[in-house]
C-alpha cells in the first residue's frame, strides 16, 4: 500500500469532493465510490477510515443500513428498549 504522503489526504474535504466526484461520474453508490477511491489511491481501510467524516460519512452509514450491513439507529433503539 502507498504512503498517504502520496495522496492529499491531510485535508479530509479534498477527499470527500473526490469521492463525490467519483460517484456523480460514474454513477456509484457511496459505498462503491468510497472503495474505488481507495483502489485508485491504493490505501486501506485504516488509513481512509478517519477521513471519511461528516455528510459523506452519513451517506455511507445510510446507505450501509439500507444494505443490512450496519444497524440503523432506529434498529439500535428497537434492541436496547
């Protein structure tokens, strides 16, 4: 995996108007679009996950949940009651 020296990941809103970018060009969902980003930029999930902040960071819980992938917050509510 590169270094994030390689990529301008300092400022978290530089990647998050590439993934918009992404996903707007190509049609993708969040998801989709979070993991070409770092296809494209080779990092893994560690090195992204703190960048990912934020409305972009709600698009992909939103979407995550509607997949099953996560629960919801209204499902944690339901459990914990």
């Amino acid at each position: 995996m590169k270094q994030l020296e390689n990529i301008d990941l300092r400022r978290a809103d530089s990647m998050v108007k590439e993934i918009e970018s992404i996903v707007t060009k190509y049609n993708m969902t969040y998801v989709e679009g979070l993991l070409h980003y770092m296809d494209l930029h080779s990092i893994d999930e560690e090195q992204v996950a703190q960048y990912v902040v934020g409305p972009l960071r709600a698009k992909i819980a939103k979407e995550a949940s509607d997949l099953h992938l996560i629960m919801g917050e209204d499902e944690v509510t339901e459990l914990e009651v």
